[in-house]
C-alpha cells in the first residue's frame, strides 16, 4: 500500500535501517496516479497486475517483470486475488557507478520483461526477483547485501543482454554488437556529466563516429527516446537534485542545467515530471 502519499508524491519508507522496500503484495487494492524517487520493480507471482503509464498500459502475466524508473507517474490495478512483488530498492547511492545510471536511463520509463521478448535473460531474473524476495523477508544477517547483489545482478544481466533483447539495428557479429553497445553507454555516462552543457546532435554524433542520422537512428532505438529528449531528461532529473536544495533559486536551476530561459525550463520540467519546479520543491520539503 501506499504508506505516504502528498499529491502524487509518494515517501517510499524503507524498511528501518535499509534503503530497500518490498511489498508481497496481495491487497485488492488499486493505487492511484503516483511518483516517487525510488526505482519500483513489479513481478505478479499468482494472476495478473494492470501497470498503467502516461500513453501505455500494461497487463503484467505471472513472471513477467516491469521496470518503473524514479520520477515516472504511474497507476495499479489489481485483480481481484492474486500476489505480486513489488521491490522498491534506493537507486540514489548507486549512481556513482555509470553503468548503473545508464542502465536506469535506458529502461525509463518503463521497461517490460516477458519470455517472449527476452529469452535469453527472462528466466534468471525472474529467479533473482524470487530470491530477492525471500531474502527480504527472512531478515537474516546481511541480507539487505544480497538484496543488493542480486539486484546488480538483474542490471548486469539486462545491461550485458541488452543488445539481444531488443531489435536493434546492429552488425551480426558479437564482438561489434558488444563494442556498439558499450559506446552507446559511453555516450550515455558522457551526456549524463556533460548534460548543463550546450550539447548538439552532431557533436555527438562525430563523436560516435556515425553520420548523424544513423546516430539518431541507433540512440533512438538504443535508448528508446530521441537525443535531445535524453539531453532533457537528464538535465531535470539534475535539476531534481539541486532544487532540494533550499539556497538554489528556481533560476538558477534553470541556468545551472543548460536551459535557456527560465521559462523554457519550467514548460520541459511540466512535460518530464507533470508538476512545476516549485510545486515539485514544495512536495519535497513538505515529506522531507
């Protein structure tokens, strides 16, 4: 259940002493519109779990796996009986790693993982989601370790399967699939650090080594959004962080995360986060 919930903004209260959450969710009970900070990781167990999304919804089937990224607005719909996990770990702390980051940037907002569409991984992290869970609820020492451990299993998993998974325009041999992909995470990390910056599709590209329309082929299909839908995500997702900040005018935000007007800065936080910058320091500093 929800536990706290300000407009659409929820508190994910961890369990005492960890940064992890984990729900053995059997409630018929459906949760409204909502957003929060912590990554949301669905498994129904027994029947089915209706995840709904801005322009999508998902009917989730026993084992398939649904990825809700931090910062995305979504809806459950629960049958009326059935079970599913839902694992909320803290993904602020893990960030340092680049790989990590790229990886939640690339399954945002929501990615699905069903034995159809993923064969060659589904089944291992479906198993990772079973032993998180058991883990979880054991509460035997050092258990919030293998949570974690296993969780950075699953994004290893996903992150070396990526390519195999999705229908990505790539030459056939391995070796140049795997050397496509860990240039597209380096471009990723690179617009991550680089995202305040006056950054331009064909700089970018020149620095792939693609033609800029090949570029923007493969990001697009890479990452699921176009690049500067990416540059953009990045910067309010940089922009979130510094307006917990209490010192830091919305103007300045504006001006630290690459925006050109203060104006142009509030209409792309209300496309990305369906609030405004303020309204989203309010709820802040009101649950914090």
């Amino acid at each position: 259940m929800i536990e706290s919930l300000n407009g659409i903004f929820e508190t994910v209260n961890y369990k005492q002493g960890t940064s992890l959450k984990l729900y053995n969710n059997d409630e018929y009970e459906d949760y409204p519109a909502h957003w929060h900070v912590a990554l949301e990781i669905i498994m129904p167990t027994e029947n089915i779990y209706t995840v709904e999304i801005p322009g999508r919804t998902v009917i989730l089937r026993e084992g398939d796996i649904a990825f809700i990224c931090p910062g995305c607005v979504h809806t459950l719909y629960a049958p009326e009986k059935g079970q599913r996990i839902i694992f909320q770990p803290d993904v602020a702390s893990l960030r340092f790693m680049p790989d990590v980051d790229a990886m939640l940037t690339i399954l945002s907002p929501m990615t699905v993982f069903t034995p159809e569409e993923h064969p060659a991984i589904h089944s291992s992290l479906k198993e990772l989601m079973l032993h998180i869970r058991d883990e979880y609820l054991s509460g035997s020492s050092f258990y919030e370790v293998t949570v974690y451990a296993d969780f950075l299993e699953i994004l290893t998993k996903i992150g070396k399967g990526y390519s195999y998974s999705k229908d990505i325009i790539m030459p056939d041999n391995r070796g140049r699939k795997e050397e496509y992909i860990e240039k597209f995470i380096y471009i990723c990390n690179y617009i991550g650090e680089h995202c305040a910056e006056d950054l331009t599709l064909e700089e970018i590209a020149q620095m792939s080594g693609f033609s800029k329309f090949y570029f923007s082929r493969l990001f697009k299909q890479f990452t699921s959004v176009s690049f500067y839908k990416y540059v953009n995500q990045k910067r309010i997702a940089l922009a979130e962080t510094l307006l917990t900040e209490p010192s830091n005018s919305v103007t300045d935000v504006a001006v630290n995360c690459g925006f050109s007007s203060l104006s142009a800065f509030i209409r792309m936080f209300k496309i990305i986060k369906g609030c405004t910058p303020t309204e989203f320091r309010n709820m802040y500093t009101t649950t914090n």
